[in-house]
C-alpha cells in the first residue's frame, strides 16, 4: 500500500510538471501557479506515504484531485476534461476502509454531489481563460485518456488485492500452520480428485496411515514445544520421502495419512517400510539430548468397489494391529472381501 501512495505521488507529481509547463508555456500564469501548488502537495504526500500516514496520505491525495479539478474547470472551462478525476475519487473511496460507515457515505454522497454542482454550474458557462482550441482538444484527450488508463490500473490492483486475498484464505484453510502440510480437509478435496481420476484411468490407489509411538511420552517428558519440534522434523521426512504425485497430510494430532495415486499394496507397503526407516534413524534434537522416535503404519489398497473411507478405515485397523503388535512397524490392512451379488 506505501508502494502504491508513493508511485500515485511521482506519477501525479511528474504529471503536474508536465501540466505547469504547459500553461506556462500557454501563458496561464493562474493555471502555473495551481499546478505549482500541485506539485508540492505531491511532494508531501510521497513524504506522508513514505513515513507511514496513509490516511492522510489519501486525505491530501483526494483533496488536491478535488480542488485541481474544480479551480482547472472554472478557469479553462468544462472542456478541459479535469473533472473525470473527480470521478475516480469516487470508486476509491467506496472500496477504502472508512470507519464508520456513514464516513464513507459522506464522503462518497459529498463527491456526487459536487461533481454534480460543477456539472450544472460550469457545463456551459464561458470559461475566465479562452485557451487555443488545439490546446484545450490536447488537454482534453490527455485528461479522458488519463482517466480510462486510472481505471484501468485501479480496476486490475483491485482484481490483484482480491485474488491475493483469496489465494491466502484458501491456503490458510487447507493447510495445517504447525507442519505446513495439507490438512485433512484438503486431503479429503485430494482424495474425491484421484477417485475420478483413478475411475477414469482403471488406475489403484494406496493408502498409508502412520502414527507417532508413545508421542504423548515425549510431551510429558520433554514438553509441548519439544513435541511440536518432533511433529515438524517427523513432516520433513516423510514430505521428503513421497514423490510429488502422492499427497501427504496431517490427519489428526500425530497422524499422517499418505494417498499413493497408481500403487497398490505392494508399492505402498514398500513406501511404508522406506518412511518407517527413515523415521527410526531421525535425530531430533531438544535442548542437550537427541530424541529417538518410530512409527507404526497401517497400508491399504483401495478396492475398486469400495469407498475411499472404507479403504482408510482398513489402514486404521492394521495401525491399531501394528500398534498392538509392538509398534514401529508396518501392517497391511485385510483386503476387502469382494462384493456380494445381490440377487
Ligand atoms: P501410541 O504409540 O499408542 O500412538 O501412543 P501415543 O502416546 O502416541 O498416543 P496418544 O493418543 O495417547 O497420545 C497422542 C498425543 O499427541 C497426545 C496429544 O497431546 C499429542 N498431540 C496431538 N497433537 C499435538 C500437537 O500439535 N503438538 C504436540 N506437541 N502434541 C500433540
Ligand atoms: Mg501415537
Ligand atoms: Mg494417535
């Protein structure tokens, strides 16, 4: 936003220059003069924006726009084309925070109103300065050509802060802020993605749950912070053991759930088994000591006539095995019996 104040003021400022020139040049000393003026509200506006006063930044801003347009009209006339910059005061105010509210109404309903005054007022009254008309023509087209150029740049920002904006929910709201990994919202979105695709393809698709052992040891132990540090190492290794078509995401507290695109059991248990042994030779490091973890995982291949959460379900109960069984291993979820003919 300080970027943008300071490049309106140079853009506005060398605009004004140009202007001052002109008149100069045109011998409309009273026109000189107030872009002159101009000129230095800029100035002090680049320096406003600069030490960080927005708002009366934009107070300044507006208001030479408004008095430049009014004092422009008045002394060369209507044709000048000055008044469309007031105009674009308008939109800018409507999407500005003003608080409260009825600030902003006022200041929108004031605009309005005096463009309408002017319009009314100046539209067909002799101007105090007859300029050549090759120059009020040359005025006029750089003023409309101005405007639409403003729009166009206000429109597009505006379409830019917007789809930021967007872009920055949307990744707040599928991913997980601890590990930086999908969430299990996302995860689910990602999951109803490869079914089609794996309907479309007569692909497989795997799945691989794993859980922490004895994670709650290492909270009790070595404190929350301590385990949050394990969560974010333990979300390294296993992003950085999986290839880009898989998706890994953080399914619970200290639950991973890994979606293998186009593997079945045999690929998935040996995914499992490569995370499994790069778990167990992790060392992550809490104050003086070096903590040894593991983890225990559940592996399912997704039978073509069952659902995706039954398929999960399945790993979830070879993880429950395996963690009966003594942990840090890798169990392979009982494949799903094949579907009953109904009569
Ligand atoms: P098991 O081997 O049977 O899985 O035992 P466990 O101790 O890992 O399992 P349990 O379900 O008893 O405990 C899970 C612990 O994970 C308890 C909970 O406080 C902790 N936990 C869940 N989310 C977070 C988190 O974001 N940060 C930290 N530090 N701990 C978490
Ligand atoms: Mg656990
Ligand atoms: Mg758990």
């Amino acid at each position: 936003m300080r970027l943008l104040l300071k490049g309106t003021a140079v853009v506005a400022g060398l605009t004004h220059v140009a202007f001052l020139t002109l008149f100069h040049w045109a011998g409309v000393e009273a026109m000189a003069i107030i872009n002159v003026a101009s000129v230095l509200c800029y100035v002090w506006t680049f320096w406003l924006a600069h030490t960080g006063r927005m708002g009366l930044c934009w107070l300044v801003t507006a208001l030479e726009v408004l008095t430049h347009a009014i004092l422009a009209v008045w002394v060369i006339g209507w044709g000048s084309g000055f008044h469309f910059y007031i105009l674009l005061v308008i939109p800018v105010a409507v999407i500005t925070d003003f608080r409260p509210l009825a600030l902003k109404v006022l200041v929108v309903s004031t605009l309005t109103v005096i463009y309408l005054g002017m319009d009314m007022l100046l539209l067909r009254r002799d101007p105090l300065v007859a300029l050549p008309t090759s120059v009020l023509d040359g005025l006029h087209y750089f003023n409309v050509l101005g405007t639409v150029l403003i729009l166009i740049f206000l429109a597009g920002y505006y379409h830019y802060l917007m789809s930021k904006a967007e872009a920055n929910l949307r990744a707040m709201a599928t991913t997980d802020p601890l590990t930086q990994l999908s969430n299990r919202r996302a995860v689910i979105e990602a999951i109803r993605d490869e079914e089609s695709r794996m309907q479309r393809a007569q692909s497989q698709m795997s799945f691989v749950l794993c859980d922490l052992d004895h994670f709650k040891l290492v909270n009790d132990t070595y404190g929350h912070d301590a385990g949050d540090e394990v969560l974010k190492a333990v979300s390294r290794v296993l992003s950085d053991g999986v290839r880009e078509v898989d998706h890994l995401a953080r399914w619970g507290g200290e639950e991973f759930l890994l979606v293998l695109p186009g593997a079945g059991t045999l690929e998935a248990q040996m995914v499992a088994e490569r995370l499994r042994q790069r778990i167990e030779a992790l060392r992550v490091k809490v104050g003086h000591e070096e903590l040894h973890i593991s983890m225990t995982f559940g592996v399912s291949a997704r039978h073509p006539d069952e659902t995706s959460e039954n398929t999960i379900s399945r790993a979830d109960q070879a993880l429950y095995e395996g963690k009966h069984a003594g942990r840090n291993r890798v169990v392979l979820g009982v494949q799903a019996s094949a579907p009953v003919l109904q009569a």
